[in-house]
C-alpha cells in the first residue's frame, strides 16, 4: 500500500511540453475524476487549518474555486473568489502581477473580506508566486489576516513560495 501522496501523484498525469515546447504540464483531471483522490487531496489541504479559526477560504479562479470551496466546506468557513478582471458584478480591487511575458489582473470584491478576518487561500498550483502574491496582496488590502496558503502542487524549481513570504505555505505535492 502505497502512502498518500504517492496515491495522489499516480492520479496526476503529466504531460509534455504542453503548453509549449520543453514544459512538462502537470494534469490534475484524473485526480479530480477519482472520489478518493479528490476526498482526500481536500483532507490534506484542509488539516493544517482545522481548529484554528479560519472565517474565510479564498480561491483564485479558476482551479482555486475547485479546491477552496471544498475546503472552506471542510472546515466550516465561508468562501470568496478572486477572479480575472471584468467578472464580479460589484465594486472590485484589483492587483497587477508579472508573467513571464507580460502581466495579468486580479480582482476581488470591496466587501469579500472584513477587517480581521482570518483568511486562507488555496489554489492548485503554487508555480512562480504571481498569482498567490496578488491573491496575498488583495486580501491584505482588505484587512484580512493570512493564517496560511495552501496549495495541492508546488513546483518548487519556479521559487513561488519566496513571492508569498512572510505567509505560511502548505503543500500537499512538491515537484
């Protein structure tokens, strides 16, 4: 019998140089597809945050949505989004971040966090940093308070979790 993180590296596929050339995609679908996979890629995000007053999950679309709504159920909290600009119907900040080439825009709603509120993000990658650090910076322009971020993979060879000191980073998988 293998252990659980073996498990759930077996359910990922990887796929070469997809997006382009000489990129090894990680493919999380068939995880997604098994219940016991999913069920239990969900338990190991959500265990290090059982008990410790967490108000809020936040996920950033679109895979985020997947893993932190599962989450926040998991751990009685609610849940919000950050979405990709235009999106949400209501007032919006919004955090501009570095790619490879170029910039992308996220966006979250004025009211989707509380002073003092405690937050955890989770996604399902945690890759150059980009997107968690805008996902950090939104929630703590808002006045939330970041227990933690979790994600299911990291690929640790990118450096992401450098871009979202100070804040704790949980990962399930490395690469």
């Amino acid at each position: 019998m293998h252990d659980p993180i073996t498990q759930l590296k077996a359910l990922i596929r990887d796929i070469p140089d997809f997006p382009k050339p000489g990129v090894l995609f990680r493919d999380i679908t068939p995880l997604l597809a098994d219940p016991r996979g999913l069920a239990m890629s969900i338990e190991l995000l959500a265990n290090p945050f059982r008990g410790r007053g967490i108000d809020v999950v936040v996920g950033a679309e679109s895979r985020g949505f997947i893993f932190g709504t599962a989450v926040a159920c998991s751990i009685s909290a609610g849940f919000q989004v950050v979405r990709k600009p235009k999106k949400l119907p209501w007032k919006t900040v919004a955090r501009t971040y570095e790619l490879e080439y170029g910039t992308d825009t996220l966006e979250m709603h004025t009211d989707a966090i509380t002073k003092g509120q405690r937050v955890v993000i989770v996604d399902d990658v945690l890759a150059t940093g980009g997107t968690m650090k805008a996902c950090c910076e939104l929630v703590t322009h808002l006045g939330g308070e970041i227990v933690g971020v979790a994600v299911l993979t990291e690929l640790t060879f990118l450096k992401g979790r450098e871009k979202v000191q100070p804040h704790q980073v949980h990962s399930v998988i490395t690469y």
